[in-house]
C-alpha cells in the first residue's frame, strides 16, 4: 500500500525464516510448559490411552521416570493426578499419607531433588487437589443426602488433601473443583499447618466441557451425569472474570482458564486484568483432536500442536499445561 508516495511492506519482515524468528511477537519456551501425568495404583506396566495416543497411566516407577524426563527438558512443571485402587463416597484416599498421590509426589520429589546444584532450577512440582479421581460417584465433592455436591462439606476435604500433599513435597496444590471459597479454605490449612510456601493455582474459570472427555478414560471415572451445578456454563465470559477477582481476593498465588482452545477470549481478559501469573489447560480433548486429525492426514500434526500452543501464548497464558510438553521442549530448545 502506498500513502502520500511511501510504500509498505510487511512481507518484508516475513521474507526468512531468520527474519520471521527475530520479529516473532510469542515465543515458547520450555519453562512455561507444564507436564500433566497420571500415575494409577496397583499397576505393573504402563498402560495406554486409547482415547490420547502416546499418553499413559502410569506406574509408580514410570512416573518417577517421566519426570525425570520432564527435568532433563527443562520443563517448567508436572501435574500429578493420581487413580487409587480403591474409591468410595468422601474420597479417603486424596488425602491419605500413604495414598497414591502422596506417594508419587514423595517419589517426584526425591527424583527432582537428587543431584540439584545450588541454584539450580528444576520442575515446579504440582498436585490436582480434587476428588473426582478418589470418588465412587465421580464428582469432584462429598455429596448430600439428596445426591447434590456439598459445596461446604467439600472444602473440608480440600483443605485436607492441600495439606496432605503439601507435606508429601508439592509445591503448588491446585484446587479444580469450582467450589465456592476453595482457596480460602485451603490457604487457611496450609498456613496453619506451617506450608506458608506453598503456592496455590486456582482453576478459576474451568467450563463444563464436552473437550475433557479423554481425561474421563485416564482417570478412570465414575461420573454419571454431569458437573454443570459447580463447573461454568460454556455461554458465559464475564462469569469467568468474576471468578478469577474471587480467586485472587482469597488469596490464589496463580489461575487458571480451562479449556484453553475454546476459551482464549476468557484468557484473553483475565490476563488483562490479572495481577498473578495466567496459567491455562490444552485439554485432553484438545489434545485427542489434533492427534486424530494428524493420524488420518487430514492435518499436519507437529504445526498444528506448535500453532495450538502458541495461540494460547499469544492470547496471554503464562504458563501452558499441555501433554505435547516434552515434544514441544525438544522442539524449540
């Protein structure tokens, strides 16, 4: 285009790959990515997911392993999720000192600590703080007499497990269970019980989803039903960023907006007005898509998993918890 005889041209500033890597406004890198990993009691060998090819249930021992992975890379961080052998109504199991999840945080910590030099940065270590792996109904609180969640019977819960897994070496416990006053509640029991450190990532704005079907197969739930009384309805944004003000009042070091794909204008504006790192979740259904399109070679899978991350980047995430974390490490260091 040419105004008053000056003509521009932006291609220029696309003409080379040098060119286009030196002008790129979102760059990725590996310490803004997050692992998540799921870790199964009573297993012997991994076991896969068919609904998200290359993804696994892990053993105790292959998780201390995918970790170790996950420090090699230069990852930013791992989310544990942990699958007992035995689920019941409270889940007795999320904040049992000797529960799965205590476990392999016990193991991921050691695993991350051997060798460290001072000074040295490794994976911030996280924990799912939620029930929904730990309960026989498959929702992510106790549940009333009537069968609805029990929002402040709940919270009890949460505070425990916060506890329970800031003791087994989690840094960052991570309420996703959309109760009203989950952060407050568990910042309360940690600092009570001496865990001052301990950081807390609020998933702030988590939508009730059709994108985390997959997840349901690696977690091995029990839901019947739906989550729609406690997760937020897909048609509301502003919701979202009343949410994350709440979130940040009660005291959430970081937070959260899950999905990610489907939701980057709720990214977008709670990182406008976010005074905490923004963290957002490429869901397992996100993930399942893309690996199925690039199988039937419908797509080119490798530019669509870059070009779905750096969306997320672009539209304010921090920090981007996605399955293609290692992959994508390798890619761009």
């Amino acid at each position: 285009m040419s105004t008053s005889g000056i003509v521009y041209r932006p291609r220029r500033l696309r003409a080379t790959p040098g060119m286009r890597r030196l002008v790129a406004e979102t760059r990725l890198h590996p310490a803004d990515l997050v692992l998540p990993l799921f870790v199964k009691e009573g297993l012997t060998e991994p076991v896969p997911l068919a609904s998200m090819p290359g993804q696994v249930q892990h053993t105790e021992e292959s998780l201390v392993d995918a970790v170790r992975a996950a420090r090699d890379a230069g990852l930013g961080g791992v989310m544990l999720f942990g699958i007992p052998a035995v689920k019941d109504g409270s889940g007795s199991q999320a904040d049992a000192p000797d529960g799965i999840l205590q476990r392999a945080l016990r193991a991921s910590r050691a695993a991350l600590d051997e060798g460290l030099a001072p000074g040295e940065a490794t994976p911030v270590l996280m924990a799912d703080t939620c029930l929904d792996e730990f309960t026989d109904h498959g929702h992510c609180g106790v549940l009333t007499s009537t069968g609805a969640v029990d929002n402040d019977a709940t919270l009890i819960r949460y505070a425990s497990m916060a506890v329970a897994q800031a003791k087994a070496g989690a840094d960052v416990v991570s309420p996703s269970g959309m109760m009203d006053g989950q952060v407050a509640m568990i910042r309360d029991a940690l600092d009570d019980a001496g865990f001052a450190d301990t950081s807390i990532l609020a998933y702030s704005a988590k939508y009730a989803s059709a994108f985390y079907g997959p997840f349901r197969e690696a977690v091995d739930s029990e839901l019947t039903g739906d989550r729609k009384t406690y997760q937020m309805d897909p048609a509301n944004g502003r919701e979202g960023l009343r949410e994350a003000d709440l979130d940040l009042a009660e005291g959430a070091d970081m937070v959260m907006v899950k999905p990610a794909g489907t939701y980057l204008d709720v990214l977008r504006a709670v990182a406008d007005r976010s005074d905490v790192p923004v963290v957002a979740y490429q869901v397992s259904g996100e993930y399942a898509m893309i690996e199925a399109a690039g199988a039937n070679g419908w797509i080119d899978r490798d530019r669509a998993v870059l070009e779905s991350v750096t969306g997320i980047k672009r539209a304010g995430a921090d920090v981007v918890l996605t399955y293609w974390a290692l992959e994508i490490a390798g890619w761009v260091r």
